[in-house]
C-alpha cells in the first residue's frame, strides 16, 4: 500500500458511489510516525494530516508547514479543556468536540483568537460507555448549545465499535448529519474507508495503510 494505492481506492470508490471525484478528503493521519516517513508524504505533495496529540503536533507542525507551505492539519484524537487554546492555534479542523466543557473553551478561544477551527462534532453510534461523544438522541440539544455559544458545527464523525460491522454506524451518522443540515461526515479508517465513502463520507482518516505501522 501506500499514498498512491490509496487515492486510486478513493477515486474508484468516489466513482462507484456516484460522487464527483475529489469529493473526499483524505487525511493521512501522522500521529507516532517516524519523520521520515511523513516528510516523504509531504514531498509527495500530500497537504491535510491528522493528529491525536496536541503536544506531539505542536513539537513538529509548525517547522514542516514552513517547510511544506499549504498544509491543513486535523485533530482527530480526544482534545482536553486545557489544550483547547493550543488547539485553536494550531489546528484547521477539530474532530473531537464531544462534551459541552470542551465547546465553551473551543468558544471562548475562538473569540479570544480571532479564528475558528472548522468543528465536526463527535457521535457515539454505539452507545458505547467507555467512549466518548454524543449520543445520538443528545445531538439535538448539544447542536442547539454549540450555536448559542457562537459556534457553527459543520460536521460529525463517528468511530464505529471495534471488531463490528461499520455500515450501521455510518449510516446512523449519515441521517443524523442530513436531519441537522451538516454537510461534513468524517468517517471511514484504514480498514473501511471505502465503505465509508459509499455511505457518504466526506473526510476518511487513513494512518497504516499510507504509513505502515506505527512505531
């Protein structure tokens, strides 16, 4: 596998789904990657990443988007109150809004700031205790919060139960974006993403199969 396998499964999935190409954004996800590896997919002129860790992406983020202009940069892990000014700073999109503690600071950090990262809110589809997100019923509610607070939600993303069929998952996610008018869904991984792009994705979240393992 590689970048290269991995946009030709992308378009050929864009084209059986019947979307137009370049409809899907892949973010390669960098996370724990030797440098190396990710510098190469710089050179390859890949430009959106993603990462889990505030304090991994600020120590190598900011010296490769001088080096390599143009890049987006997703964070797509568990994001902590406290990081939230560090977040806004750094990242164009945030993944992970999961709880309303984390909204008011992302709010607060955007007014403080002057910038908004685009926000996806996170759902748990599987009604998963130990996971976090919104549960599906509670999405209503916390949407109607986020836009009282000042922020504009333009997405969900979901990260279906481990070792069970992702399609019900991406479906759940599909309806609830349509019924609440976001047009972003960030679903899909190494395993599924072409699933995923049948179901609707719009943002798929690709580490190993573009990197290798992590190390």
């Amino acid at each position: 596998m590689g970048l290269d396998d991995i946009k030709r499964r992308i378009a050929a999935a864009e084209e059986r789904a019947g979307r137009a190409p370049g409809s899907v954004t892949l973010i390669a996800v960098s996370k724990v990657q030797p440098e190396g590896r990710v510098t190469a997919v710089l050179d390859a002129g890949h430009r959106v990443f993603g990462e889990n860790y505030v304090q991994e992406a600020q120590g190598k983020w900011p010296d490769w988007r001088n080096r390599w202009p143009g890049v987006e940069l997703h964070m797509i892990g568990p994001l902590q109150s406290n990081k939230a000014k560090a977040a806004v700073d750094l990242f164009d999109a945030i993944h992970t809004l999961d709880r309303m503690t984390l909204a008011r600071k992302l709010a607060q950090q955007a007014d403080q700031q002057g910038r908004s990262p685009h926000l996806f809110i996170q759902v748990n589809t599987g009604d998963e205790p130990q996971k976090a997100g919104i549960l599906a019923d509670e999405l209503p509610v916390f949407l109607s919060s986020c836009h009282d607070l000042g922020l504009s939600p333009s997405g969900l993303m979901c990260i279906p139960p481990e070792g069970h069929d992702p399609l019900p998952h991406f479906r759940l996610l599909r309806r609830l974006a349509h019924d609440h008018g976001l047009p972003h869904l960030s679903m899909g991984m190494s395993a599924d993403f072409e699933s995923a792009i049948a179901e609707g994705a719009t943002h798929v979240r690709v580490g190993s199969a573009i990197f290798g393992d992590r190390a």
